[in-house]
C-alpha cells in the first residue's frame, strides 16, 4: 500500500512539471505562442492526476473498510490514512486545475 500511495504521489509531481516548465521557460516551438504551450500542459497534468486518482481509489477499500469489508491486514492502515487523504486531496486539485489550465491556459498570456 505504501508504494501505490508513493507511486500516485510521483505521478503527480510528474504532472505539474510540464506546467512549471512552460511557465518559466521559453522553449516552445517557433511558430506556437508560450500559452499554447501552457494549455497543453494542462492536459498532461490531468492525466497524470487521473492516474494517480485511480491508483488511490483502488486502495480505499484497504484503509477505509466498511461495515461488510472483511479486513486481513490492518497494521499500515491508520499510519496511511493521512498521507492517503492528502494525495488524494492534491489529486482531485490537480485534475482541476489542470482542467481550466488545458481549457483556458492560452488566455493567461
């Protein structure tokens, strides 16, 4: 479980690189303006963040059981639980924002 939740959080920082990258450095095509760049990477920031989103909904189940869940394991379950709700706190920003980056992220410029 540790490295699901680990693995999720490397796919979001993932996602936000391209957004700083076109952010702060000049490195888009001749012919493409830096906010189409910018939107675009707005598209990859939700991919990544629906990855990491579907990474932690598999692992709900495992730290939030409900009444009929039959628990085998619970020794990691309380120490994750916040470090889970975090992640997935960021995930749901992140496809957010990377959302109206990718929607209107050409209009910031």
């Amino acid at each position: 479980m540790v490295k699901l939740i680990a693995i999720a959080a490397i796919l979001l920082a993932l996602g936000v690189i391209p957004a700083v990258l076109a952010i702060g450095m000049d490195w888009h095509p001749a012919g493409d303006s830096p906010g189409v760049w910018f939107q675009r990477s707005g598209s990859i920031l939700v991919v990544f963040s629906v990855l990491a989103d579907a990474i932690l909904a598999s692992l709900f189940t495992s730290l939030f059981p409900g009444s009929q869940t039959v628990v085998l394991t619970d020794d990691d379950a309380v120490s994750l639980k916040p470090f889970y709700t975090i992640v997935s706190v960021f995930a749901v920003i992140f496809t957010a924002v990377g959302t109206v980056i990718w929607g209107y992220g050409d209009l910031f410029f």
